[in-house]
C-alpha cells in the first residue's frame, strides 16, 4: 500500500560524520541512547502440586464385642468393656509437604490428631461402622483415601449369676465298740434333704435298710480282726446350674478278734476227792475270769452221767462255789466209761459242743 503524509527526505554525511546542518555538541551534559537486540527465553509455566497418598491404615480391632448388661458377666470372659480401637495412617507425598490427616467416621468419635489416634466407640450401638482417612498437602483431601469397616457386636454368653443353696454334710456313723464275729453292727447317714441313700460295705452283709438312712450289717462267724467300712451315696434334689455337692460318707466298724473256748481238765474215772481237786483248779481259773463261763460236758450212759454230775455238783457245794457260773452239757456215749471235759467260754467265745 502506497504511504500517504510522508515525503522522503536524503540526508548527506561528511566525511566527519556529523549530518549536513548539524554540529558536534559542545555540552558535556547532552543525552546518550542504548538499545539491545537479541531473543528472549519461553517464560516457565504454572507449577503443578502433586496430590499426597495414605498408603495404609491399621485398626487395632476388627470386632468390638460389647460388654455384658449390669448384673451379668461373660460366661467364657471374652467380652470386656473396652470400646476403643487404634488407628495407624501411613500416607506420603510426593514434595514433602506438610500433611493434616482426616477422619470420617459413620459412628463414635475420633481421639487425637495425626498419624495415630484413637476411634472411640463408647456410645456404639450393634452394628458395622466405618472410617475413612485421608491426608491434605495444601490441596485438600485430594489423593488417594483408605476405608475400613469394624463389627459391634453382643457379647454372645452372657448370663446372670445363679445363687446356689449350701450344700448339705453327708455324715455317716458306726459302731462304737468292737462286734462280736457273727453280730450285727449298725451305721447310720445324715444329709439334710436327702432323697435316695445307696449302701455299699467292704465286708459281711447288708442284712436290712438298703435305700434308708441306716443299715444292719451281719458279720460272719470268721471275720474276726477284720473292718467293715460302710460308704453311702447320698442324692439330692436337682441344683439346675448350681455346682453339684458332695454326696458321699462312710464310717468303718471294727470286729472282735474270734475268741476259741479254753479246754482246761478232760479227765475219766476219778475219786470224789480227785475230782474235789480238779473243780478247785477249774473255779480258780473262772475267778481269774470274771466275764468267762464255765462249761462242764459229761460223757458215757445216762446213769454214768447223772452219777458225774452228782459227783461234781458235790465237790461244788462242799467249797460253796457258786453254781451260776457253771453250765452243764450231756454228752453221747463214747463207750469208754464216764469221762469229763472243763472248758473256760470268755466273753464272745462259741459255746462248746459235745
């Protein structure tokens, strides 16, 4: 396009340099103009800020178990009254930054601040709750978040204390003294609120009162120096949950040790002053004695017989011995003439026989 105002104008130099109608300045004090010509550098762009992580998050407990209501305990004792769970955030960022951490959570409340706090849940109610957390460079919570998921949950065995009643005493008694070998001896239990009683013995025989407080066991004849040990199983009524109580007793009886009969004379045909002799010898031993008896046994024919106890019967009445202490037994006929056999019977002893 043509330009249009302007009219060109030429201008000469000399060969001083200066333009025609110009001259040098003479004032120090006159102007000076500079200018650079070159390429300038791409100007940086914005700077972008990389958003931080949470790489993890611990939870100390998966399930919270409540605790059992007032007034009942756990049976197994699992369920406690901790309501409490910990919390561990491991989060980076790529620049370093200053992180603030963040939680959220659907239920209880959060305790503490940073990477470590703790997720209080005392107010929790059954159910699933959740906490997310997340950490803030400057930006915001703009990386990545980690969600977990916790269980409360009722204490599955709880129960209330049962009182239990006192159990009773199972007692059982015996004989005091010793038994005769062949006697009985009686034993007898007790137990407040017994309802069946079962009877064992360690020797002779329950001769009565199986299924009763109390038994009469029958010695034998060759049990002496031996025991009789009498157990009992006491049942009860039924205790429900309680504890079941002892239920068992025995006493123990002593047996008298099997006294024989004492042969003292055994003597045929003798005089009256052979047998005055002999009866003295047997009251001798009988007053020595006191609780023994004498046992006199004749032996030939009825006349034979009756004569010896005539002649006997008068050696007694000569020395006024008393006849009570003496008993006297009729032998058979041995077909040897008249014969006698003395016998000292202490107390408990068999009688003799012919």
């Amino acid at each position: 396009m043509p330009l249009t105002g302007c009219v060109p104008t030429t201008v000469s130099v000399n060969s001083t340099g200066v333009p025609s109608g110009l001259g040098l300045a003479t004032d120090p004090h006159g102007y000076i103009g500079q200018f650079w010509i070159g390429r300038r550098d791409k100007r940086q762009g914005p700077i972008e800020n990389k958003p931080a992580d949470v790489n993890s998050v611990t939870l100390s407990d998966m399930v919270i178990t409540l605790p059992c209501p007032p007034g009942s305990t756990s049976k197994s004792g699992a369920c406690n009254d901790s309501k409490t769970v910990s919390v561990a955030t491991s989060a980076s960022d790529p620049e370093n930054d200053v992180l603030t951490y963040n939680y959220t959570v659907s239920g209880g409340r959060i305790v503490g601040t940073g990477a470590n706090v703790q997720w209080d849940l005392s107010n929790a109610q059954v159910g699933t709750y959740t906490i997310t957390t997340g950490v803030d460079d400057g930006c915001g919570i703009c990386g990545k978040t980690d969600t977990k998921t916790i269980r409360v949950e009722a204490c599955p065995d709880c129960e209330r204390p049962v009182s239990c009643p006192s159990c009773a005493t199972v007692s059982v008694s015996g004989p005091a003294g010793l038994t005769q070998p062949g006697s009985t001896m009686n034993f007898t239990a007790s137990a407040a609120g017994a309802e069946s009683y079962n009877w064992t013995v360690s020797a002779g025989t329950i001769e009565s009162g199986q299924g009763t407080p109390s038994i009469t066991v029958r010695t034998g004849a060759g049990d002496g120096g031996r025991s009789v040990t009498a157990t009992v199983e006491v049942g009860f009524a039924s205790r429900g949950e309680c504890p079941a109580c002892p239920n068992g007793g025995s006493a123990t009886g002593e047996i008298a040790t099997k006294v024989e009969p004492i042969p003292v004379d055994d003597f045929g045909k003798k005089s009256d002053d052979e047998v005055k002799a002999i009866i003295d010898n047997f009251y001798i031993q009988l007053n020595n004695n006191p609780s023994a008896q004498g046992y006199i046994i004749n032996y030939g024919t009825p006349a034979q017989i009756k004569k010896r106890r005539a002649q006997i019967m008068k050696a007694i009445n000569f020395r006024k011995y008393d006849v009570g202490r003496v008993t006297f037994v009729d032998g058979p006929d041995n077909g040897g003439g008249e014969s006698t056999k003395l016998y000292l019977v202490p107390a408990g002893a068999e009688n003799p026989r012919p």
